[in-house]
C-alpha cells in the first residue's frame, strides 16, 4: 500500500491529466465537458449534431507526431501502389487528395549534355528562333513515346530512393536501367492518365479544401516563426495582392496546406522572404527586420537538396535585391534558383511522372514558367543574356494551366482599415475579377517573345536579322495581341475610367514595351521610328490611368523597365522641342521619381534620361525627316534600350551602391544595336 507520501498529488494528476487530453473543441469548452479531440468532428459534437470548430491551434509537438504519422502510412500506400501489377492499375485511380500527401520526394536532376544546341546561350549563333507564331497547344499531352525534345527512358528514372533522376548520356554517376526495363519508361505514365477534365476536378476540389486550412496555417507558422498572427496575415494578403499575380511564384493552395501540416511546400525561409518582401508596402522597420532574418535562413536553405520552397524563396528574395538597386545579389540569387529548379527537373514537367499527383505536377509546371519569365526580366533590365532558355515543344503545351480558380477571386486593393493603397475609398473601387491565373499565362507566352527579341535582335548582328528574325518577332507580336483574351488587353485609345488590377497594366506596359525594342534596332527607317514613338504614347496613356487610380508610388520594376523604354523611344522629338514628346517624357521622369521610394533601382534608369536630355542634340536630321534615309542616328540622340553599367562608359555619379563596389564582369549586350546594324537594302517594316 502506498503511503500518503509516494501518492501523486491531486494537482499533479490534474496536470496528467489535461496533458493527455490533447485539443479540446469550442463547443466542449462552452460545455465544460471533455473533448476527445476527434477530427474533423469530435464525439460530443457528433451527439449534439453541432458543427465542431478548433479555436486554439494545436502545439507544434502534436503537428509534427500528426505528420510524421500521416507521411509513414502515405509511404505504406505507396509501396502497395507500387506492388501492384499494370493491370490492376488500371483499375482505379487514386484520387488527388490521397495523392497530394505522399511523402517528401526530391528530384534531383542535372542539365544533360545533349541538350539541344539551339537553347545554349553560349553558341548564339546557332540559336533560330521558332518558324511560327507562339500559341499555347490546348491539347493534354497523354503520349508515353520520348520524343528528341523529351528525356528518353534511359535518362529519366527513378532510384532506388524513389527520387527523380535525370542524367545525360554521358554520365558516370548514374546506373542507367536495365534494357529490358527500359522499354517501359518508369517514370511516365501510360496512357491511363486522367483525363483534362478529371484533373481540373480533381484541383478544384483541392483548393476548396485547403481554403479550410488557413486560419490554422497561420496559427502553426505564428508559433513557429514569433511573427505576430495580425502582422503576418496581413503581410500574406499584401503578397497574394500586389506582388503574386504577376510571376506566381507560390501556388497558394499548396503552400497554405503545407504551412498547416508541415508539408514539403512550405518552409520557414520561404515565409520569412514573403513577408518581408511585401513589408515594403508598409511604414516602419519590419521589412528590416524580416529581410535579416531571410538572409540567416538562406544559408542552411541552400546547403540542403534542392527543393521547390527554396527556389520560391530565392526568386523573391532576387525581385526584392532588384527592386533596391542590388543588381549583383539579385542576379546571384536567380542563378542559383534556376541552377536548381534544372536539377529538381521542372523543364520536363510536361509529362504525367510517375508518383507524382496533379497537385505536384502543376507546382512544377508553374514554377518553371515563373522562373522562365523571371528570367527574362532580370536580363531586360541588367541588359544580360537570358539563363533559362531550354524549352521544349512539350512544356510549351505546358502553358496551359490547369487550375484557373484564382481567376474567378475578386481583387481589390484593401485590407482592414489601415491600409489604402488606392487614391479612391473603398465604395469607389469596385471588386473585380483577378485573372491572375490567365494574365501569367499570356504574359509568360510574351516572355517567349522576349528572349528571342533579346538574343536575336541585342546579340546577333547581319542582314539576315532584318530579313528573317525581325519579320518572324513582328508577326509573333502580332498575333500574341490579338490572340489576347479581351479581359487582358487594354486598348489606349478606349480605357476605363477605374484602372484594372496592376498586374494586367504591367502586361500591356510589357507588350508596348516589347515593340519598341523589336523596332529600335532599325529606327533611322521613319516608319520604324513612328511605330516606337506610337508604342511610347501607349505607354504613357498606361501610366496615367495606373496613376488615376492608385498613384505612382508603388510602381514595380518591370513597370519602371517599360516606362524607361518608353522614355528612350521619345527623347529624340523631346529634344527637338515638340510639345507632344514634351509631355510624355514629363509622364515618365515623374513616374520614375515617386517610384524610387520603394524601388530605388528606378533612380538608375531616371539619371540615364536625365543626362541623355542634358546631352548635346545631334545636327543630323531626326528620322522624322530622313523619310526612308537608312543613316543611323547619332549615338547620342537617344538613350540606351537596357539601363545597364557600363564599365567603359564613365557616369558623373557614383554608382557603388547599385553594385556594392563588384564588377560586372558578365557579357551584356549592345544597347545601341542600331549602330552596328547592316541594313542593307531594308526599307520598312515587314508584314
């Protein structure tokens, strides 16, 4: 029997005893009745037929037991699923949820060596642009033959770790598969693929579900982080608002789900560079704060495997270093966001890999187009030759996105009454569809464009530019402007009154734009010369009605790119004293100088139009009256098309800080390919 002493006291055993109840539902605590923590229901709950809600976040211990145990019955799922013969496979198909929980897999993957020489940046020469116009094929790729542009079975596999491996012909560190196995690509599907409609389904499904998730997600990752629940959600919403859209760096279905669970979508360095680069929208020193605590986590994120959260974070944490001046971080964090995305594989997510769930394969695809167009951005604005330029026929297909539900969201710029970021109140702006989903689509089709604007056009030199490369970009263009969805496009001469959403004026910004530099290389033709200016005036009538509706303060860096080519297409009538040109390069230098105030890379580009304005006219004549005289302008009649630096062209203003005393020791292009350009017997624009 034991004695009084050796008894445990009756607090100690209340103690126990609450330690062991685990969660405890709003309606059992409204009841002061125990909760059995049943979920998504609890027993009492089920007995009352109340609807049984959560309002304490669970503790991180019990997340991670929950998820370490949900991931080893995913692993015995799979291991069954894999036991099982070809023919019973077909039988049934798991469903996307179940799918969408199965363990952590990295795909490691490595660029492979036979690649196709045209996609090498290193061989200009022999990159040809496509023969046709860039449309989207809409068809769901369902083929289990490898194709040239595809990874033949013998380079696509999985080890024996159930990882993704991906190597090249020639390579002495993988065990290619046996040749009886290889008749049967083990990593793609075979024809019973679900169909289109079933994965849009199965997605929507998805995203409906993980809406559930959120105020949880948030509680988990405030407990983790020590980032207050308010600030943090407020900083989400910014993202999700003002910076997503446009590149879509982050599917947020995932990425919430995970940051409740714990999944492989989610990483606390991810978050922490999401937050702090949306805390740009707001007074104060969080984004500091945050972007110091980005940069701690960065250095164990990069010494681990590969993984998608880490190339999210780091194409953000580079569009954050480039909207501050940091030209050399950003390019450095980019390139080693690429250099991974390659090796997870993501340029060869166009196929259904084994494994793999609807969900994965949609992160995959939208990940590497982010990447993709990021890219092309990067290289306009520091004047480099393009990183990312493996595309195959097979992940142009891949442009069609499956899952379009952001697009139905409505946008508005508000959140709580504290912030405005609007020149209207709040009934003044009306709700509007985002079309988030559609506007990268069309605008990663136009980055597309880009790059081959950028190689052919601001690397390669020759007649043959004119006569072959410049009539392919135009009709490209064209056809990319008028196969536009009408909710994207928006028409100069007709705008609304309200400014849509940011991110569709920065596409029709980007397109304008794209024309000018398309036309600039052959700008002593008056007819070229004329479509650059009309394309500038476009620009500007854009920036007004962004400036109507929600001012100039916040204009992003991509804007301010377009908003410089502009201002480089203008200047030479603007010297000339026309009123016209006058007027919309004031537009533009005001534009650039309220955008310095969160994105000081602008100054940069402010400075080159100042000094070109301050510059000695030329005395040749001005294209206007040249009619179709084929005699370059003089250098300095206008500004550079890329607002790069120069080390042989000395400035009278410091630039250390945009550089951080580095050199730029990368090959940039010619900005002033009109100088070098053999026109020969070029008159006007081809049709």
């Amino acid at each position: 029997m034991q004695s009084p002493a050796s008894r445990p006291s009756a607090s100690r055993r209340q103690a126990a005893h609450r330690r062991s109840r685990g969660l405890t539902c709003a309606n059992c605590r409204g009841r002061k009745v125990r909760c059995d923590g049943g979920q998504p229901t609890c027993k009492s709950c089920e007995i009352y037929n109340d609807d049984c809600r959560y309002d304490k976040a669970p503790p991180l211990s019990q997340i991670m037991t929950m998820a370490k145990q949900l991931q080893e019955a995913q692993k015995i799922i799979e291991d069954l699923r894999a036991s099982r013969e070809p023919s019973q496979n077909k039988e049934s198909l798991p469903d996307d949820d179940t799918r969408s929980r199965t363990t952590s897999i990295s795909q490691p993957f490595h660029v492979p060596s036979s690649a196709r020489s045209q996609h090498n940046v290193l061989v200009p020469a022999n990159i040809v642009g496509p023969a046709g116009p860039v449309i989207a094929n809409n068809e769901w790729d369902t083929t289990t033959v490898p194709t040239p542009e595809e990874p033949t079975a013998a380079e696509l596999t999985v080890d024996e770790h159930g990882k993704i491996c991906y190597y090249g012909p020639t390579s002495a560190v993988h065990d290619p598969p046996q040749t009886e196995i290889s008749a049967q690509s083990p990593v793609l599907n075979q024809p019973n693929n679900p169909s289109r409609i079933e994965v849009r389904d199965s997605l929507a499904s998805y995203v409906q579900e993980v809406s559930v998730w959120e105020d949880f997600a948030l509680g988990n990752a405030s407990l983790q982080t020590k980032i207050p629940r308010e600030v943090m959600a407020k900083l989400l919403h910014l993202h999700w608002t003002w910076v997503s859209p446009m590149f879509m760096w982050v599917y947020r279905p995932a990425f919430i789900r995970d940051m409740a669970t714990g999944g492989r979508y989610y990483s606390e360095f991810l978050l922490t560079v999401i937050c702090a680069h949306s805390a740009k929208y707001q007074e104060g020193s969080s984004a500091d704060f945050l972007l110091t605590r980005a940069r701690h986590l960065l250095g164990n994120a990069i010494q681990q495997p590969s993984s998608i959260p880490t190339v999210q974070a780091l194409l953000q944490l580079s569009a954050r270093d480039l909207a501050h001046g940091s030209i050399s971080q950003a390019w450095v964090y980019s390139g080693i966001a690429f250099r991974m995305a390659s090796d997870l594989g993501l340029q060869h997510s166009s196929n259904e890999i084994k494994g793999l769930s609807s969900v994965d394969l949609e992160i995959r695809r939208r990940l590497f187009w982010s990447c993709y167009f990021w890219d092309k951005a990067t290289s306009l604005y520091a004047g480099r030759l393009p990183s990312v330029t493996e595309l195959s026929d097979h992940m142009r297909s891949s442009l069609d996105l499956l899952d379009h539900a952001a697009d139905s969201d409505l946008w508005t710029p508000y959140f709580g009454d504290s912030l405005n970021l609007t020149k209207l109140s709040h009934a003044q702006y009306p709700p509007t569809s985002s079309h988030a989903v559609s506007n990268f689509v069309n605008s990663s089709k136009l980055s597309i464009i880009i790059n081959d604007i950028i190689i052919q056009l601001y690397y390669r030199r020759g007649k043959a530019i004119a006569e072959s490369a410049f009539k392919d970009i135009k009709l490209r263009l064209d056809l990319w402007r008028a196969h536009s969805p009408p909710h994207l496009r928006l028409d100069p001469s007709h705008l609304p009154s309200i400014c849509p959403p940011p991110h569709l004026v920065s596409q029709n910004l980007l397109y304008f734009a794209s024309v000018i530099l398309a036309h600039r290389p052959f700008w002593s033709v008056a007819a070229h010369y004329q479509i650059c200016i009309s394309a500038s005036e476009s620009i500007e009538k854009l920036v007004i009605l962004l400036e109507s509706t929600f001012g100039l303060d916040n204009i992003t860096y991509l804007m301010g790119y377009c908003i410089y080519t502009g201002a480089s297409a203008i200047l030479e009538d603007a010297k000339k004293g026309h009123d016209i040109a006058h007027s919309t390069l004031r537009t533009f230098l005001r534009a650039l100088n309220s955008g310095m105030r969160r994105c000081p890379l602008l100054e940069r580009s402010l400075k080159i139009i100042v000094k070109g304005m301050n510059q000695t006219r030329s005395e040749n004549p001005g294209p206007a009256a040249m009619g179709q005289a084929e005699t370059p302008i003089a250098m300095n009649g206008y500004i550079p098309a890329f607002p790069y630096i120069d080390p042989a062209v000395p400035f009278d203003f410091d630039m250390n800080p945009y550089l951080n005393g580095t050199d730029m020791a990368i090959p940039v292009l010619d900005c002033f390919p009109e100088m070098q350009m053999d026109l020969g017997g070029f008159m006007g624009p081809m049709s």
